[in-house]
C-alpha cells in the first residue's frame, strides 16, 4: 500500500530524536558541573588568597607594634622626623606587595573630649572643637550638636544641640548614641550634617578615649589654632615653623606662645597611633585599618580594626 510510514521508522525517528535529546541534555549536565567546579575553584583561591592577605595585614601591625615600643625606648616626644613616621613602601612578598604607614592621631581633635568620664558635656573641649570650627570656616553648632550626640543627657545644648526630638522626626527615625564614638564617621549621622562639613573636618578630628592631648609635634595647623582663643592662623604656623628638627622635648617650650591653660592640654608625645596595611596579593586586595594603643614601653595594643575605611 502506498502513503502509509512504516511503524518501526516512526520509532526509529524517535529513538533518534530522544537520543539526541540524552546527549544534549548529559552536555549541557556535564558543562554546567564543570562552570560550578571551576567557580568553586575560584571561590576557593579567593578565599585562600583573602586568608593570606589578612595574615600579612595582621604581621604588617605586629611589626608596627614593635617599631613604636622601640621608639618610645629610645626617645620621650613623637615628632615627623622619627622612624615610625616614615611611610613602609611597597615590598614584594610571593604573590604580591605590602605596604603601609604609621599615623599619629593625637595630633588631631579628639571628639570625645566633648564629654567627660560621667558623659556630661565638658564646656572646655566644647569651646575648643567652636574654636577648631572657626579655624575651617565652619559654623560653631556642629560642636553642640556633636556634644549632644555624645553626652548621657535627653536635654539639647543651648543654642543648636539635638537630641531624640530632633532625630526621632527624621526619615527614617534615629536615636543619638548618648554615648562616646569609636569613629568619626558616625558624625554622618548628625543632623544636617553633610559630606563636605564633614570631609572639611576629617583631617583634623579623631575618635579616642577621652582625655588625650594635643601633641603639639604633629598637630595640624587648625588644631593648634583651637588650643586657644585669639590665636591667628600666623600663630599656628609659627609654631609649626619653629618646630626643632627632633621636634619640642616639652610643652613648657611654648610658654611665650600659648597661655597656660592652653599648656595643659598639649603634650609632646603620643599614645594612639594608626596603623594603615595595604595587601595585594593573587586576587586579593585588602587595607586594614589599626587603633594601636601604646602603654609605655611595655605594649602595643590594637583596639579597633577597620578594612576598606577608618
């Protein structure tokens, strides 16, 4: 008979399609088995290479450590000129490079000097950090409203402070820490604060326990300025001018400069620093951040650490 297919070719046509069918489907298994294996692979090396790099970031503080207790063996102050000043250029290790530096943060504004050891604002430092503010070009309520954020008490500074009733009716609402920061960039928090305040700021404020002097050795012009009132820019760099080479032995070296109040809260040594670590290794990039707390010269201790910002 004519125009009729034969069963067994319709079977055959499709075995063939269900066969072609098994091999692309077994292709595309095997392909995707081998693209997950070779992400895990990468995963893997990642991880490994991440490890690594935070090994070294963590021998780069360790070395750091031990380069501030043999300084403070050798000498009483902390100026520029000393060894742990001296930027760690990039040195090869296998896969990569480190690199890294040593800043001192007591050469900056500690914001947690607005409060004292019972959390209430302490007027001294408040008119300190208005003065710092009047040296940047800056308006003088971001310092009650910093004291606010800090201090214990629900009650606002006069004139410009803000506490719950501020942030509360903001969107999203808030609450103030009421208690002392471990970084400046919470300041982004304040109310109206913006990115260019603050980024006038940053150079010159730091986040501390509270009661640290000004080290009068690596202090920024502007922060000198705040040490006290009617002190002109031209006084600031003068002193910063006339620093010794191994920089002041004593604050009493300033005494024909800065009144005696101003005296007691400068200093000529440090004991926060920063350590910053910098690790480039196989597909790993990392910068670690250190607080480094040194105790005489016993100890270094890291306090807080930071990765990607301080």
């Amino acid at each position: 008979m004519t125009g009729r297919r034969h069963p067994r070719g319709r079977q055959r046509g499709v075995a063939l399609i269900t066969a072609l069918l098994i091999v692309a489907l077994a292709v595309i298994i095997s392909s995707d088995a081998v693209w997950e294996h070779q992400v895990d692979q990468r995963r893997a090396a990642a991880m490994l290479w991440g490890d690594q790099a935070f090994l070294y970031a963590l021998g780069a503080e360790a070395w750091a450590g031990r380069i501030l207790i043999e300084d403070a063996k050798d000498t009483d102050n902390d100026h520029p000129l000393e060894i742990w000043a001296t930027d760690l250029p990039p040195l090869p290790i296998e896969g990569g490079t480190v690199d890294g530096a040593l800043v001192d943060l007591q050469g900056r504004f500690n914001i947690n000097n607005l409060v004292d050891g019972n959390g209430a604002t302490n007027p001294e430092a408040v008119a300190q950090f208005e003065r710092l503010l009047d040296a940047l070009e800056l308006e003088r309520r971001w310092a009650t409203i910093t004291a606010d954020w800090l201090d214990s008490d629900i009650e606002p500074n006069f004139p410009d402070g803000a506490e719950d009733s501020i942030y509360m009716g903001i969107d999203p609402p808030y609450r103030v820490a009421n208690l002392p920061v471990t970084s400046v960039t919470e300041m982004m928090a304040l109310t109206d604060m913006t990115a260019e305040v603050f980024d006038t700021l940053r150079p010159h404020i730091v986040a501390l326990p509270r009661g640290t002097a000004i080290n009068i050795n690596t202090a920024t012009g502007p922060v000198i300025q705040s040490l006290a009132e009617g002190l002109s820019q031209s006084d600031a760099v003068a002193i910063v001018e006339n620093r010794p080479d191994d920089g002041y032995a004593d604050a009493t070296e300033l005494e024909n400069q800065l009144q005696a109040d101003a005296l007691l809260n400068v200093d000529t040594s440090s004991r926060y620093f920063r350590a910053v670590v910098r690790v480039n290794v196989g597909t790993a990039d990392l910068t670690m951040y250190s607080l480094l707390d040194r105790e005489g010269t016993d100890a270094v201790r890291t306090l807080l650490r930071t990765f990607g910002t301080d």
